[in-house]
C-alpha cells in the first residue's frame, strides 16, 4: 500500500521527536520540570525563571495529533464511510510492533549491562502495552514508553472515531469530544486517592493519560485531516485565524496549570499548526529534507532514546559539570549515539517489515 507523505508532517515529527528527547535529557542533567536551575547573567542571579524545556514534553501531544491526521487523511480523501479493519490491523502491527519489540529487547539489555532494577513480568507487561495501566511499573524499562500504550488505544478504537467523524458534523464532533475530555481529566483530580504516587507517577496522572483523557488530541488530528481533504483553503484561513488565541491558551496552561487541563489544549495549538503546516506550501530546501528524514525515522528515535541517553548520562562523569553543561553535553553525546541506533531500527526493522507485510514501496515526500 503506497501512500505519498507531506513534508510538513515529516518535519513536525521531527520536531516533535527533538522536543521530547531534550526534555528527557534535560531531567536526567538534574534540571526542574518546569524552572531553570538558577544562573547568572550580567552580574545578577535568575532564579525560579520558568523553563522553556518543559514544552519538550508536548511532543507527546504532537505526536497524537499527527497519529489522528495521518491515519484520517487516505480514508478521507477517497470519501470512506468506514476502515477496513483487516489491511488497517495489518498495517498498524506490521508498522509499530517489530521495532517497538526490539526497543524493549535493547532496553531491558541497557538495564541488565547497567545492573539496573527491571523484572520479566514487567517486561511482558510493556510488550502487551500494559505499562499505561499499571501504576507501579509506569515509567520502567523504557518510560517514555508509557505514551505507546495511549496510543495503541487510539489505534483499536480509531475504526469507531472514523465512523463517527465521517458521519457527523466534525466541528461540533470535535468539541463534544473536547467537553467529555476536559471534564474527566478533572474529575480524576478529585478522587480521593487522586495524588497517590507509585512507580514515579500519581494515580490521577495514570489515568488522565487513558483514553478519555487524551482521545481529544487524536481526534484533533483526524479532524484536521477531514478538514484538508474537503477544503484546504479554508482550512488554513481558520487556522490562521486561531494561531494566536488558541497557542497563547496552550503556552500559557502549560506553563501555569492547572495540569488537567494542558494537554488538550496543546493538542488543539498542534492541530491548528498542523492545518497551517499542511497548506502551506513547502519550500524548506535542503536542511528541511534533511530534517524530513530524520521526522520519518522520529518513531525509532523516539523508542530508543531514552535507554541510551540514559546509558551514556551514566558513562559520563556529569555531577562535575554545570546544569548547563551537562545538558549541552548529554544532548551532544546522547544524539550522536541514539541517531545511528535509530536509523539502524528504521532501515533494518521498521520500514522493512512494514512495506513486506502492507506490499508498500519505499515513499517519497511530496513536493
């Protein structure tokens, strides 16, 4: 199954991939998640400055929204009513599972080299893509890996959000599903074991990244797609009429809180920059290829990074450095080690299971 590419979405994968990985990098340096540790400029010290990094962690929204627009666009531009669910199931397994099951293969490798804490169960549990629902075992063997098990949720039930979008009207499909998010994120809150913390997180935490706490970003996604397939043109003149209020909402409840409530609207600033991006067209020339190519193996980069820049903040004698140069120095040396590991699993594992098992060609980015 041939499919073209737009190299705008290539690109904020990428974008997307370098966001979550410095954010990792910059916590495993020792930085806050949402401050700068204090630093000095022209002979006075800043203190509790807040932290521009902590936005990398939205990569993880974008990822879901481009999850949404990608799987949506094909359907929708042949005017389906449904998916296929054999070739989709095919497809999804063929694309995802190989190489996510070598990443959890490497990373329990890295944990066992490293004589770091890791169990077989827990490692069964993260190749079931049970890790999302297991509070204590969250954030092990792999953690950045928790978001695959949201997304693996998104892919059972995308057949349903197709069949429900293209049957209705999308604005109002889109802001329902906005209501029902936002008001289960807040309920979680006020559980009364709300704040309990197991395995680095909080159960309200745990469960705000389920399904009904993060469908709203992936539909975002596949509503910009039904948007462009229909008009492109005014698609973008919504979007770029919504840039500004809707990316100041986002920034700002990122950046304050309340913590419920900023995710969603990251995933509706994504969706708009992802309406904007896809019609506009592209004249990046040679570095944006470039960046393109790496976006396209952004799913492998993603799966391994954390274990190796773990691996290599352990090899390198940090604590002497400066928070900022430690940072500096764990993203240079990190990015040089995960990139070639990552081009590996894409090239060796990734790309080829999928074209064998979907009878895909090698893909271009369209022009």
């Amino acid at each position: 199954m041939e499919t073209r590419r737009l190299l705008s979405i290539d690109i904020l994968r990428g974008l997307a991939a370098i966001g979550v990985f410095v954010f990792h990098a910059a916590t495993l340096a020792g930085f806050p998640k949402y401050t700068l540790p204090p630093f000095r400029l022209f002979g006075r010290e800043f203190s509790d400055v807040p932290s521009v990094l902590t936005f990398g962690a939205t990569g993880v929204s974008l990822f879901f929204v481009i999850s949404g627009f990608c799987l949506a666009l094909k359907p929708f531009e042949k005017g389906r009513t449904s998916v296929p669910l054999k070739p989709y199931a095919r497809s999804r397994c063929s694309r995802i599972y190989p190489a996510y099951f070598v990443a959890i293969l490497v990373s329990v490798l890295l944990l066992q080299a490293q004589s770091l804490p890791w169990s077989a169960a827990t490692a069964v549990a993260f190749l079931v893509f049970l890790q999302g629902f297991i509070q204590p075992i969250y954030f092990s063997i792999n953690s950045p890996m928790w978001s695959m098990a949201s997304e693996v949720q998104f892919y059972v039930l995308f057949p349903l959000f197709y069949a429900i979008l293209s049957r209705t009207r999308i604005a109002w499909t889109l802001a329902a599903c906005l209501v029902l998010c936002v008001a289960y994120r807040y309920g979680v809150t006020r559980l009364p074991n709300a704040e309990h913390v197991a395995g680095g997180i909080t159960f309200s935490g745990l469960l705000t990244n389920l399904i009904p706490g993060r469908a709203f970003e992936f539909v975002a996604g596949m509503t910009m797609a039904a948007a462009y397939s229909r008009d492109a043109a005014r698609l973008r003149r919504w979007c770029l009429l919504l840039m500004f209020p809707v990316s100041l909402i986002g920034l700002g409840l990122r950046a304050r809180g309340p913590n419920w409530s900023a995710d969603p609207a990251m995933g509706a600033a994504y969706a708009v920059i992802i309406g904007i991006a896809v019609t506009t067209p592209s004249a990046s020339g040679w570095i944006g290829h470039q960046f393109a190519k790496f976006g396209r193996a952004s799913y492998s980069y993603f799966l391994l990074h954390m274990p190796l820049t773990q691996l290599v903040a352990n090899c390198v004698d940090l604590p002497r450095l400066s928070p900022y140069a430690r940072l500096l120095v764990l993203c240079v040396l990190a990015f040089a080690v995960t990139l070639p590991a990552a081009v590996l699993l894409y090239k060796l594992v990734e790309m080829p299971v999928w074209h064998r098992y979907c009878g895909g060609r090698p893909i271009q980015a369209a022009p």
